[in-house]
C-alpha cells in the first residue's frame, strides 16, 4: 500500500481546494487527515477526465469536465458530473475531430467559472484518478488559481504513470529470469 502512495507522492501538482471557505477547509482537512495505510477498498476515489481546445495549459481551455465516484473499489454510475463548458477561445476543428465536441454543442453551455465550483465541490474529499490525470489538473488548476486563487490538493493517481511502470516492472522481471 505504501508503495501506490510513494508514487502518487512523485506525480505533479494536484491541489485542490474548493470554492468556499467550506469547501476548501474540508477538503484540506480530508488531504491532511489521509491514512496512507488504509485498504484501498476504504477510500473514495473520483475519476476525473477533460475535453481540451488543446493540449497547452496556458493558451487552450476545458470544454468539458466529466467525473465518476467510485467507492469500495465499486463504479457508482449514478454518483457523477459531466458539463459542457463554453470557452472563451474558438473550437479548433481539431480538437472536434478528436472529442466529438462540436462549437454548437458549447454554444449555450456555461462558462467555466459557473462549472468549476460544482465540479470542485463532487471531487471534494476524494482521491483523484484519470489517465494522464497531470494534464487534467494542470488545466482544472489553472482555472481554480484564476477562480479562486489557489489549486486543487487532492492526491492523485495517474493511471497511465501506473500503467508505464508496471509494464517496466513486467519487463524487467522478464530479464531477470
């Protein structure tokens, strides 16, 4: 256990913090509190993904945020947030062709900064997983900086970091033989 732990620590910034002073005190006080030596089965996990105008944390934007809670190592499909947001940039068609998001999908939908506090508040005291999840969150926290003035802090797992370690792990094991 302690090893998931030692690796989630070498992942980049996840901080989160919420919208309100509620939101942010009880989810620093859930980061502070975490017992590393806990079942996995006792955590409460939100898988998290974005849909980008582009992959540069500093010039693109999200179009859409989406999560799912898992609890007791158990998918809560009812349990889960998807929003479209308006960007303030154009579409890229290139980033259409690849999330299927088209610019009238986003025409109506809301800004960022009425989607975020919502967002913030379903991940709050959770543990965050996504597949490059530091992308994620470097997008999510620079908007929770713009927002609110500081990032997100919940512990992250990078299920594609874990993914390229265990294969290395296979493969050096394989050698080893």
């Amino acid at each position: 256990m302690a090893r998931i732990f030692d690796f989630v620590r070498k992942l980049p910034g996840l901080r989160p913090r919420g919208t309100s002073l509620d939101i942010l005190e009880k989810n620093n006080i859930f980061c502070a509190k975490l017992d590393q030596n806990s079942p996995l089965d006792s955590y409460t996990y939100t898988v998290v993904d974005t849909e980008l105008t582009g992959l540069s944390a500093r010039k693109e934007e999200i179009v859409s945020l989406g999560a799912v809670r898992i609890q007791g190592l158990s998918i809560r499909p009812g349990d889960s947030f998807s929003a479209l947001v308006r960007p303030s940039i154009a579409l890229p068609k290139t980033s259409t062709l690849i999330h299927r998001i088209t610019p009238g999908a986003i025409a109506q939908a809301p800004p960022l900064a009425q989607v975020l506090p919502k967002f913030i508040d379903f991940c709050s005291g959770t543990l965050i997983i996504g597949h490059n999840v530091g992308l994620d969150m470097a997008f999510i926290n620079r908007a929770c900086k713009k927002y609110f003035g500081q990032p997100m802090v919940n512990p992250c797992l990078d299920t594609m970091r874990m993914a390229m370690l265990w294969r290395e792990q296979q493969l050096t094991n394989h050698y080893d033989r």
